[in-house]
C-alpha cells in the first residue's frame, strides 16, 4: 500500500510549458486509484477530466502529500498553507534553478514509484515566523521558508533600521535594506547579496545587508534560536519601507514598528528522492563542476 493515499496538485500558473507534465502527473495518480484534489490552475490544465478545483487551504486539509508542479517560487507558495499542518511537499521542477523542486519531469514516474513505495528522504527545514508590531500590538503575522527582506519603498532611498538580537543592540544600518534568511533562503536572495551559503541541516540565521552605506557592515551569522528584532528608525518620516516573506506576502513597514523575526514552531516537510544530495544540487545548480571554458 502507498506510504501517500490522497495528493494534491498545486501548479505554476501562467506557465504553458507545464501543461504536458500536470497532464501526465495527474494520469498516473488517477492510474493508481489514489485520492486527488488540485488547485484551479491544475483543473484547467486538465478539463478533459472534468476535475473541481480546491483552494490551497482545502488541498491542506484532504491530502498527506502535496505535489508542487513549478519552481521554487510555485513551491514557496504552496507551502503557506501546508506548513501549520505539516504537510510534506514534492517538487517537480520546470523553473530555473530549483534548489527546493528537485524532480525533472523526465524522471517524474520513476521517481513517484519509489517515493509512493515509501522509497525516499524526507528532510524537515526550519522556518521563520515574523510578527509585525504596531502601537505595541501586533498587526500581522506570516512564516518564512527562505527569508523576510525589508527594503525601501522608495527604491532608490536608503531606510535605517536599529536591529537587535535577543535584546542586544548589534547594529543602526543605514542600507537601501536587509535580508533576514533560513539556511533554505540562503542560496536565494541572501547568496546575491553577498551573504554564505548555509547548509540546510545548519541552525543558524543569516543577516545580510543590502548595499549598506558603511561598507564594513558585513553578513552575520546568529543562532537559530536566537530572537531578532528590527525598528525603523522615526527620525525620517520619509523613512517608510516593505516587509517582504518570501516574495510572497508584503508587510507596510512604517518608521516605529517594530519586525520581529524568530524561529517558529512549524517546519517545513520535504519529500526527496532516494539519491538526493544536497551538494550534487549545489555543484549542478551553481556549475561548481563546469570544466573552464577554451580560447577561442
């Protein structure tokens, strides 16, 4: 019997390319008479099977497993609604880099045998759970797989922000913004920023400035445990700057409020292939292996 009785199908959207992959995914699980709910995406992508579409909160509630059909932008959206439920999600990759979906549509039945056989590695990553106060109550509440980034609403302004960890003042950043990131996210945005690549079983956050104008404002490296808080500073009414979680939820974050950051209770769920190495993903996705290119 499959270790995954009821699945669902969450897909890219706007994205025709991936049109053939949903189609021959959801003709497999339909082949093994296992329980499936999709998003509306995936029903229309499928209207030869007159399918009714969920919602990703209704997804999360019926399945025991998710299968993301995208990148690891379509795999991040998904997984808001799983993680409280702790869910685990299957990534089938048809973007660009694919750090967290790791399945080629080439492999995708052979590899869903061995993973519906109970043939797997399920990897737990630790989230962030960001709380935005204001007036001293909180205002909004959203969990972070890769990292909370605060930058300027103006883009071309610079945004001061005093930052704390567990109640001790580390820096006043003057910096166009900041990336507070999950060893998941630092192979993201954290990575382009100049921050370090943290292996995914680490327990360490990483702070990396965006452009600081004190050019000896350097990435830092905390404990995972560890209770960061950032307020942007009052002094400049102008001084007005987004939260962003993930990319995927924006924050208004206004001179006064205080952002604080800390390790969440839930974890995200990871379904891998049974050969799935952390660095093979490194080397493949940054070409740490490509040979040096010849004279021309």
């Amino acid at each position: 019997m499959s270790t995954f009785t009821n699945i669902g199908i969450i897909s890219k959207p706007d994205d025709p390319l991936i049109s053939d992959t949903v189609r021959s995914l959801y003709r497999y699980l339909s082949e093994r008479s296992l329980h499936i709910s999709v998003d509306d995406v995936t029903a229309s992508l499928i209207d030869q099977y007159s399918v009714g579409a969920s919602s990703s909160e209704e997804i999360a509630q019926s399945s025991n497993l998710v299968i993301v059909v995208g990148g690891d932008g379509t795999l991040l959206y998904a997984a808001h609604s799983m993680i409280e439920l702790g869910i685990p999600l299957l990534g089938v990759n048809l973007g660009r880099l694919g750090f967290l979906a790791e399945i080629s549509p080439k492999d995708m039945e052979r590899e869903l045998d061995a993973i519906l056989a109970g043939k797997f590695i399920e990897e737990r990553r630790f989230v962030l759970q960001t709380t935005l106060m204001r007036g001293g109550e909180t205002h909004r509440v959203a969990h972070a797989v890769n990292d909370v980034v605060v930058h300027a609403m103006q883009m071309v302004r610079m945004i001061e922000i005093e930052t704390r960890v567990d109640g001790q003042h580390l820096d006043t950043l003057r910096a166009d913004g900041y990336i507070v990131s999950t060893p998941t996210g630092s192979t993201a945005y954290a990575l382009s920023g100049g921050g370090p690549i943290l292996h995914p079983n680490l327990g360490a956050i990483v702070l990396v400035p965006i452009c600081p104008h004190t050019l000896s404002n350097r990435p830092i490296v905390v404990d995972a445990n560890s209770r960061i808080e950032l307020v942007l500073a009052k002094q400049n009414p102008r001084n007005s700057a987004l939260a962003s979680v993930d990319g995927q939820i924006n924050l208004d974050f206004e001179p006064g409020d205080l952002l604080t950051i800390q390790k969440a209770r839930h974890e995200l769920r990871l379904i891998q292939p049974r050969n799935y190495d952390y660095f093979n993903v490194l080397q493949e996705k940054l070409r740490w292996n490509a040979a040096p290119r010849g004279k021309k």
